[in-house]
C-alpha cells in the first residue's frame, strides 16, 4: 500500500483543487505536528524513543522500537526499486532505439 500512496499523492493534489488541496495539507501537518508533541511530550529526559518504549512497554516494546522503523524503511526502498524498474526499461529502450536505429516496441 505503501507504492500506491506515493504514487497517487500527486494526482491527488493536482484533482482537490488549490483550496481543498491547502486543507487537505494544513490538516496533515496538524494531525503530524500533534503526533509528534505527544511523541516529545511522553520521551521527556529520556535520549532515545527506544529508551521511552522500554520505560512503558518493557523489552518487548524497546525491540519492537528498534525493528519496527526497518521494515518501514524495507518498505520504502521496495517501492523505490518498483518504481526505479518501471521507468528503467522505457529508458533503456529508447537508448537502444537512439544507438542503434531499430524501433522495437514497448511489450
């Protein structure tokens, strides 16, 4: 789901319109920015989140605060290389058109 949302954020913006689309912005700027403060409200002194997880959830939520963020980031480089591939091939083809003077066609 991840591939979907970054992909059609653009279409999204660019279909709401300048007025909604500011909304839709401002709305989720304020609904990060609180999450956020709740985050800096509850870690306090402590000087990591991790730390902050094992005060309230013990070893289990300090583990789960430390792997939780990699799958994200697996996720995202995923969606990267998907859509990396995507545009590859197209390109690749149009230098091989280029270079060589044959026109093959997109499969």
């Amino acid at each position: 789901m991840i591939g979907t949302a970054v992909v059609s954020l653009p279409w999204a913006f660019q279909e709401s319109g300048m007025l909604l689309g500011l909304i839709i912005t401002f709305t989720s700027f304020m609904v990060s920015f609180y999450t956020c403060k709740l985050i800096i409200d509850m870690t306090g002194k402590d000087p990591d989140y991790s730390d902050t997880l094992r005060k309230y959830y013990g070893n289990f939520g300090y583990y789960t605060g430390l792997i939780a963020p990699a799958f994200l980031i697996v996720g995202a480089v995923s969606v990267y290389f998907v859509i990396m591939t995507q545009l590859l091939y197209p390109i690749l083809l149009a230098i091989y058109a280029w270079s060589s003077g044959n026109h093959p066609t997109l499969q």
